[in-house]
C-alpha cells in the first residue's frame, strides 16, 4: 500500500463532521488507521462507515474532549485496537450562538467554549502524548482559526480567545516534546464551508460582510483544510513544529481586498 500515512495510527477529535470527517477519510486513504471520535454517536459511525466503504481502517469511539476520562479512553481505544497513536488531530471545537462581545455573552457560554476549544486541546494532548511517545513519536495538529491572528468587529470573544490560547499552548508543547520525536503545530484555517459556519452564515447580511473579506471570495472546503492537516500530520513536515499553518483563502494578508 502506497500513502503518506502508511503505518500511522491517527485519532481524531469530532471526526463526525466537516473538517475532521473529512479528515478521516483523507488520512484513512493515505494508509492511516483512524480512531474517529465524536459526541454525536450517529455522525462519528458514519465517518467510519464512509472510510470501510472506501476501503479504509477505521474505529468509532464516543469521546468528549472536555473529559478527562473519555480522553483517556480515546487513546486507550488507539492503542488497544491499533496498537499505537502516531497523530493526534484535535479538531473538536464548538461556536455557540450566543458567543458575542465582551459586554453580552454569558459566562456559562465562555467557560462551555473553553472547556472544549481549549481545555479539550489540552486534554487530549495530556492523554495522546505519553501514547505517542511510547509509539516512536509522532504528529499534534491543534485546530485554532483566523481569528486567533486578526481582530473581528463581529465579536465571538470566548472563541477567539479560546483560539488564541490554542496557539500558545501549541507553541509549548512542541518545544517541550521536540527532543522526543514529537511535533506539534496548529491549524488557522479561515472560514470553511462546514455545519458549524452554516447556521452563522444563514443571515445574509452576516455572509455578505464575511465574504468581502475574503481575498478569494469563496469559503473554502473541508477537503482543503483536510490536505493541509494531512501535510502537517505526515512526515512531508518532518522539521516543522511550533508552527502556525494558515490556510484562509487570504484573509490575513489582506489589508485591502480587491472587489
Ligand atoms: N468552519 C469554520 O469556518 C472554522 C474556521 C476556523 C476554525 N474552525 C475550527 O475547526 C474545527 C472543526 O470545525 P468544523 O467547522 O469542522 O465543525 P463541525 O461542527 O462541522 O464539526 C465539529 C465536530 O466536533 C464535535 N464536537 C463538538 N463538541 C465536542 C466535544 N465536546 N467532544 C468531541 N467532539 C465534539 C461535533 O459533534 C462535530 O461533529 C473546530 O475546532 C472549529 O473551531 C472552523
């Protein structure tokens, strides 16, 4: 079997749906064993029903990243059934819709968009990395945004800053594991076309100021987002960590986007 991925065993986190289901069916076809974990049982066994359909090796277990115990018992099931855990994809992440500014969102909402943005990145590496480490090393890709780069007038203040913290956090851990085989970068992707960006972007008028930020004009799509995960995820990174890849369409280079 050829693939970038041949041998490894990868976990990710919310693979259920948009970038980390489609995730899964990337890295499953480059050769990876996938553990696919979710909070919504029917969405994560059919991301694993779409990569067995597809010829591909994958494993369902329920797991939310805000846990402790289910994010040990993530790694367990890795290690159990495949042996190993050579990356761990923490792409779980939620955006309530009352996630506004400073002045107006709810504490219970702030500290719900910590406990899985940020807390759940934590976890998992906490769980994934003694796994990872007792595997030979291997691969952290943590999912933050754009908006933990440049500021936004439509504010989202838990989530922006829970992304924030995802970097920093992300930046750490690759220089405390680098000596250990193990690398870890972040993900900042710009908007993509996936059921979390769907609801917010049903207002037209919300959709129309995103879009004229975006240098491409278009939201970009799971798959893309996908590949770049997969760059990081594989050995074609093999000296980068601590890294912050943006995949955006453009939006952070822009100061002036071209009607
Ligand atoms: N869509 C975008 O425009 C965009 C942009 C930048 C960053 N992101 C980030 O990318 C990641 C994936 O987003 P998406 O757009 O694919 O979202 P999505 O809603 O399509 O998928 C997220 C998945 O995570 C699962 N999930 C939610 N809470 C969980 C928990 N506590 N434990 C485990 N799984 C949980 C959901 O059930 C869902 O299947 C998120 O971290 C998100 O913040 C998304």
């Amino acid at each position: 079997m050829t693939g970038r991925l041949v041998g490894k065993v990868a976990l990710i986190t919310g693979a259920g749906s948009g970038m980390g289901r489609a995730a899964a069916e990337l890295f499953a076809g480059e050769g990876a064993r996938v553990v696919v974990t979710d909070v919504v049982d029917d969405a994560g066994n059919a991301a694993v029903a779409a990569v067995r359909a597809a010829g591909g090796d994958a494993t369902y277990v329920r797991a939310d990243v805000s846990s402790w115990s289910d994010c040990v018992a993530m790694v367990q099931c890795a290690t159990d059934t495949y042996g190993a855990l050579h990356v761990l994809y923490n792409n779980a992440g939620i955006f309530p819709a009352d996630d506004g500014g400073v002045l107006d969102t709810p504490e219970s909402t702030w500290q719900k968009v910590m406990d899985i943005n940020l807390k759940g990145v934590w976890l998992g590496c906490k769980a994934g990395i003694p796994a990872m480490i007792a595997s030979g090393g291997g691969s952290i890709v943590n999912v933050a945004s754009f908006v933990a780069l440049v500021g936004a007038a439509t504010a989202q203040i838990a989530y922006t800053t829970s992304k924030g913290g995802v970097l920093s956090m992300t930046r750490e851990i690759a220089v405390e594991y680098a000596r250990q085989g193990i690398r870890a970068n972040a993900l900042c992707p710009g908007p993509i076309q996936t059921p979390l960006l769907e609801e917010l972007l049903s207002d037209p008028e919300r959709r129309a100021r995103r879009m004229v930020h975006i240098p491409m004009g278009r939201l970009g799509r799971a798959e893309e987002l996908a590949r770049a995960a997969l760059f990081l995820a594989s050995d074609d990174a093999s000296f980068m960590t601590g890294a912050s890849l943006v995949v955006d369409g453009g939006i952070t280079a822009a100061y002036v986007t071209p009607e």
